[in-house]
C-alpha cells in the first residue's frame, strides 16, 4: 500500500481512529515505540489457542482448508 492509498483511506476513519493514528504516528516520530524483545516463537505461543471457529480437523488438513488441496 503506498503512502498516497493510506492518505487516501483516512476520511473514512473515525475520529477515535484518527487520534489513534496519530498517536501512533508521533511514537514512530519521536522513536518511542517500544521494540519487542519477543522472539518469533515466543509471539507466536501467545497466539496458539486464540483462533476460533475453525473446523476440529483443521490443523490435520491445514493445507486442504487453505489450498483446496487433498484431505489425508
């Protein structure tokens, strides 16, 4: 997405998600975003579990769900 498709995008915000965008935009600025000192792995525990709604067999036939491809 280039900058002018961002720009573009932004009078369809709120005014909630515009002040917190540009929250966000004076911390990246000002470098006062925090850098996670998370490996990929420990970010990814973090996430193992919270999906919902998938089908029982999903991570079995994760390729068939994604892909369309054969069920094993």
């Amino acid at each position: 997405m280039s900058p002018q498709d961002i720009i573009a995008e932004l009078p369809k915000l709120t005014r909630g998600e515009l002040e917190q965008v540009d929250a966000h935009l004076h911390e990246l600025l000002h470098g006062r975003t925090a850098v996670s000192q998370k490996s990929w792995g420990e970010a990814l525990l973090q996430l193992a579990g919270s999906a919902q709604g998938l089908p029982q067999d999903f991570a079995h036939q994760h390729d068939y769900y994604l892909h369309g491809g054969r069920r094993r």
